[in-house]
C-alpha cells in the first residue's frame, strides 16, 4: 500500500533544488513543506509533524548530521538523507547518526520514490508493533519488574574504592573551531567571507570530514580558520632553561675546588 497522503518535510538550503523535489513529490500525491536550513527544520518538526524528512547534509549553521542526531533525540520521524556526498565515510556517519536511508545526488525520482514508500512502511510497521505490545501488556498485566538491588544493599560491609581524579581530556581542535565560532555567534557564511575558505570547507573541518576538504588546500584552510577564530594550532611548549644558567655556576664551583686543593697543597 502507498502512503499517497504523507507528509514529507524537505530541509535544503538550496531552493532550486528544495522546489524541483517538492514539485516531482507533489505529482506524486505527497504534501511538502519546503525549509532552507537545520534550525527552522528543528523549530518546525513538531508544528508540522511529518511524515518524512528528506535532509541535505551540507548547509549552513548546522549540517544535515546534526539536525538528524537531534531529531533522534525526541522523534523516531524516518529520515532520508539527500546529498551529493557519497565516499563510504559519509554514508556511514550519515547512517550512524540516525538516518533511516541514504540517496546521492543526482538522483532518479523513481529511486527516491521507492526509498520513500520503504521508509514509510518501516514506520508504520514499528508503530504497528509498538500498539500491538503495549495492548498485550495491558491485558495480560504484566507487572513490572522489580529495581536492581544497589551494591549497598547487595552488600553492606563492602568497603568504598575510592578512584583519584582523572584530568579531562583536551578538545579536539574542530569542537575547539565550533565552539569558538557559535561563541562569537558567527555564521559559516560570514566566517567564509573573512577567511576567504568556503563554507562548506569549514564546516568539514569543524566536522572532522577532512576528506572532504582537497588535501592541497586542507592545512591553508585550518590554519585560515584557526587564526580567524584565535584558537592555537599547538598548545605552547613548556619554557627551556638556558644553558648558560646551569653551567656557569657548576665552572665557578670547580674553580673554587681547584683554587683550594692548590691552596691546601
């Protein structure tokens, strides 16, 4: 059976692109709504409330990653992602992140349409089974099961390790560039337009997709970001001793040495 009547959300900055879906979907008997970046597609997930969501990856402010690990957070909505990035690394973050599929661009609209309806009778079967479970359980009325009992209880006499703290581990250099950069409150675009490095490059390294970024220009492009957003490359090597400092009281004190057997003599 096709869900002809579902609602699809499609989150894609470029309207070109988010328009020609939208017109090949509704021909198709979908309804759409169209948004053009992550944020609005979050603030508007529970007034739209579809059906599906078809997400790009690559879009300013926040990629199409992110938004799908914070849907994952309170809706188990089926996700597609639609992106023009298909190495195997992309595909397996987009899958780990929560997504229910993965389609690289260009596409075929009778691809993406059979995605779409699997994806849909995947939903509609895990709601099926949730209703069914939840109606077995209450008819049969099955109590619940009893709290795990606490060491202290297991064990009264049991004595307390006591672990010495640890140090937190350093930031990783691209949370460091993300965070530092939302501190401010600037956009990738507006960072693109001092550092002279694309957006999309700069949000690959703030997501740890060096692949993405050509190696010719990788360590231009971090080292662009890094002295835009004043976070240091290297973390600053302890001071050295100068040498001179050590060894000319050690000379003086084997002058005094000589100068006394000689006197002693």
């Amino acid at each position: 059976m096709e869900h002809k009547s579902a609602t699809i959300m499609i989150v894609d900055d470029d309207t070109a692109i988010s328009s020609l879906i939208s017109h090949q979907l509704r021909s198709l008997g979908y309804r759409t709504v169209c948004l053009q970046d992550g944020l609005q597609a979050l603030q508007r997930l529970a007034v739209v409330q579809p059906d599906l969501v078809l997400l790009d990856v690559m879009m300013p402010h926040m990629s199409g990653w992110d938004v799908c690990r914070q849907i994952r957070t309170c809706s188990g909505t089926p996700i597609i992602l639609l992106t023009a990035k298909d190495a195997d690394a992309d595909v397996m973050t987009g899958l780990s992140a929560g997504a229910d599929d993965y389609i690289v661009k260009p596409y075929r609209i009778a691809q993406l349409h059979a995605r779409i309806e699997a994806a849909l009778r995947r939903s509609a079967q895990r709601s099926r089974s949730r209703s069914t479970t939840h109606t077995a359980a209450e008819v049969v009325g099955t109590p619940s099961p009893a709290p795990a009992a606490t060491p202290a209880q297991t064990s009264p006499t049991a004595s307390t390790v006591v672990t010495a703290p640890q140090q937190p581990p350093r930031p990783r250099l691209s949370a460091t560039l993300r965070e530092e950069r939302r501190r401010r409150g600037v956009s990738l675009y507006q960072a693109e337009q001092v550092c002279r490095v694309r957006w999309d490059y700069l949000q690959a390294i703030e997501q740890e997709q060096w692949e993405y970024v050509p190696r010719a220009h990788r360590q231009a492009a971090i080292r662009a970001y890094a002295a835009y957003l004043g976070v240091p490359l290297r973390h600053p090597r302890p001071s050295r001793i100068p040498l001179a400092s050590v060894v000319a009281p050690a000379v003086a004190v084997m002058v005094m040495l000589v100068v006394a057997v000689i006197y002693f003599l």
